[in-house]
C-alpha cells in the first residue's frame, strides 16, 4: 500500500506569514495533485503536477513536485483568513489510475 | 453548473439498517469515485467506474456495493449499517482516469450508524 505523509498536521499562524506544508512517500508517482476542503464541504482542486522537479504558482501559493517524483511541497506568501482549510496532497502511483490521499494539512490563519 | 450533487446531506442509521447514497454529475465526466473521510485517516476509495457500465474496488470495500446507473448516477449501497461506517462520505468525477485529470467532488454525506 503507498502511503503519504503530510506535515506537519495542524499549522496556526498570523495573517501575513509565510508558511510550507509537505507531503512525502518513499513510492514513485506519475503525478500529484493538491485539494483545499474548507469544513462541510469537499476538497477543491489546486493543482496537479506531473514532472519531477515541476514548479507552478497559483497567485500566493507555490507548488513544487520533488526530482525523484516522490514528495512535494506546498508554500503559501503572505498567509491571509481565507486560506484556512485543509490542504490534501494526492498521488496516482504509476501504473495505477487512482489516487491515494495523504491525511491532511489543518491550517488556520489568525486575523 | 450543478457539479456533483450527493443527498442526503446527513443521515442517521440505526445498526443493521440499509440505505443507497446517491451521486450524480452534470460535467459529463467518464469516471466516478466513491470515498469515505474520517478524521486522522483522509480520504480511503471505497469504489470507483472508470467508465460507464464498468466497476472496480477501491481501498476499503468490505460492506458496501455500488452501482453505475448510466454516465451521470453512481449510487453507493450499504446493505447491513455497522457502526464502523459511521464517516462522511464524498462522491467525485473526473474527466478520464489518466493522470492530468482532477477530481471535482461533491458536498459529502454525513453518516452516522448507531
């Protein structure tokens, strides 16, 4: 079974920090794709990357797939309320269709 | 656009009780999934339909069945409530099964066995 871990589990900080969150496996993956899921409601695609080393940007956030295709990072600028949420990674191993879910990023943003 | 619509939106069971979860989309996506989230645990694929008429078992199958009505509807069945299926749970769609396809899901169920 693959696994992923994100890190760390609950993260709460001041509106205008910066802040990383990641998520790791020691398997190989044909992509990666990151979710927002804000209380009641489902996860919301971020973005989906698929080359090792990809980075993309999304306004203030900063996707990194890692080189070896087995980790990735998420950095969020200048943290601001309406980024609190639970942040997902999920990851299709290769040679699969589906995608497996990490356990989740909680984070809070204090005005 | 409706997206992915999941009813009912809560319900409470009683042990040994059975009940359908209904999903569908309006996207006209191939594939559909079917999840359960619970806390510490993340989102575990229960079932999923690559396409039309085709069904496969996820992670966590043990005591549900599913069925893919037509391209739109794919409805999650418990047959006998267990306590351990208290979670919510979340229908979602994709285009395709490949890799540069994402998940739109829909608001979840919430399911509570007693």
């Amino acid at each position: 079974t693959q696994l992923l871990e994100q890190s760390p589990q609950f993260l709460s900080i001041q509106e205008g920090e910066n802040l990383t969150v990641y998520c790791n496996s020691s398997s190989v993956f044909s992509s990666l794709q990151w979710y927002r899921q804000e209380p009641g409601e489902g996860p919301v695609l971020l973005v989906t990357v698929v080359t090792g080393g990809e980075v993309k940007k999304l306004k203030r956030l900063t996707f990194q797939f890692g080189d070896a295709r087995k980790d990735s990072s998420l950095h969020i600028t200048a943290a601001q309320p309406g980024d609190t949420g639970l942040y997902l990674c999920a990851a299709m191993g290769s040679g699969t269709y589906k995608y497996i879910f990490g356990t989740g990023t909680r984070l809070k943003v204090l005005a | 656009n409706a997206g992915v619509t999941q009813t009912p939106k809560f319900q409470v069971l009683k042990t040994g009780q059975s009940m359908t979860l209904q999903c569908a989309q309006d996207m006209n996506h191939n594939s559909m999934y079917w999840y359960r989230q619970d806390p510490g645990m993340g989102l575990r694929l229960i079932y999923y339909s690559a396409s039309e008429g085709t069904t496969d078992k996820g992670e966590v199958p043990n005591g549900y069945n599913v069925s893919r009505l037509n391209k739109r509807e794919f409805s999650l069945r418990l047959e006998s409530a267990a306590p351990s299926q208290t979670s919510v749970y979340f229908c979602a769609s994709s285009s395709s099964t490949g890799r540069n396809y994402g998940y739109t899901f829909g608001s979840g169920t919430r399911l509570t066995v007693v």
